[in-house]
C-alpha cells in the first residue's frame, strides 16, 4: 500500500508541476511524525529518503532505528517547534531544521553545531497566516531577522518555510492560492537582498498541490503516503 501510494503522489507532483509549466519537480519531504518505523522503512524501500518529525525525542529514536539501514543516505529534517531544552538534549548535525521560528534559537543552534565542529542548514518559519498561536516570523519581521541570524556562525539559512491555512470547511482553495501566492512573491523580494534563501517549503497533504501551483521547491506530505486510501 505505501509503496504504491508514494507512486501516486509522485505522479500528482509532476503532473501538477507540468500543469504550472515548470520544468522542475518540487522535492518530496515525507513527514513520519507518529508513524511506526515498519511503515517509515516501507517508505524508505519505495525511495523517498527525504524524511520529517516534528518532535526532537521522536526524531532520535527513529534516527537511530533507521541507522542501520546499509547504503541508505536518509536525509532528516526537522519541522516541529524548536524546543530549546529539548535541542539541547537531542541535538546532532541533521540535514537540516525546517522550523526555525525565533533568532534566540537560531544562537542556540549557532552555539550547538559549533560545538559538533560543522554547520547546521535551516530554513526560516513564517507565519503566513498570522494566526495567534503559529509559531514563526511575521512577514514584515523577516528582513530584520535575516540581518541577525544570517552572521551567525554555525548556521547556514536556505529558505523559509510556510505553512498554509486551515482548511476551509466548503473545500474551497482560493484562500490556500492567496497565502500561498503572497508567500512567493515574498520569497522572491527576500531573495533580491538574500541569494542564499532557495528553498520555498510550502504545501502538506491537503493543499501541496496549490503549493506546487505556487511554486513551492518542496512538499511535506505524510497523510498520502501512509494511508490506505489517501491518494
């Protein structure tokens, strides 16, 4: 079942790709959060090897269960909120933290991958939505954010991440498409001061085709992949 749902969502991503006239194809990040690593394995086996959690504790464990795994070059990320107690306890260089929501934990990060000798990739969490309770930065706070976090050492900044509105309970998308275009047209003014933002992670199971239509370089999606039924 996994495997053949990893197919269909494939074919959905291109297809919606080429229906926007693009000749890339966003990467696909699958989100494990609460997933059993027997299906997390299946998903491996089916080629995605882009995975996400959302919970620090979560992410080491499966981390370290999936180690084992011969020839199998597992690229984690990060998508939850950054936990300062948490990071502290369970840090180790991953490819990357996708969640990066305040310049107080963008020093923690500074100081942790420091002390592991490297440096750790992120990408910035904007609130979109404005939503009281979304983590992340206001779109008018991320010039100044970006001016502080990008001298940090330690930390490289790649792109933002956005996440999209709460469904609208009609099924209609027009909101979705609003947000999600007003983030483009954000990404790309941020990237005429700051080249180095090339990723624009937006888009999960319920509205990654929107995100994709929008121009998201990559999609986080778990529900299609491991549900019966899902695509």
């Amino acid at each position: 079942m996994i495997a053949h749902n990893v197919l269909t969502v494939r074919a959905r991503i291109a297809e919606v790709a080429k229906k926007a006239g693009r000749t890339d194809c966003p990467r696909l990040v699958g989100v494990t959060k609460t997933r059993p690593v027997e299906d997390v394995r299946e998903v491996i086996r089916a080629g995605i090897f882009h995975l996400a959690e959302n919970r620090w504790a979560e992410w080491d464990q499966k981390a370290k269960d999936l180690g084992e795994i011969p020839e199998t070059p597992i690229s984690w990320h990060f998508i939850g909120a950054i936990q300062g107690r948490s990071l502290r306890r369970y840090y180790r260089p991953l490819f990357r933290i996708d969640s990066l929501d305040s310049v107080a934990h963008a020093a923690l990060i500074s100081d942790l991958s420091r002390n592991h000798g490297t440096s750790q990739d992120v990408l910035i969490e904007v609130n979109a939505t404005r939503e009281r309770g979304r983590s992340g930065f206001l779109p008018e706070d991320l010039d100044a954010g970006l001016g502080r976090i990008s001298p940090l050492p330690g930390v490289r900044v790649r792109g933002l991440m956005v996440m999209g509105p709460v469904p609208d309970p009609s099924g209609s998308k027009d909101h979705v498409r609003r947000v999600f275009e007003d983030a483009h047209d954000l990404w790309g003014r941020l990237k005429m001061a700051w080249p180095f933002l090339e990723e624009l992670s937006m888009g999960m199971s319920q509205d990654f085709e929107e995100g994709i239509l929008c121009g998201a370089t990559e999609v986080r999606i778990g529900r299609l992949l491991f549900e019966e039924g899902s695509p």
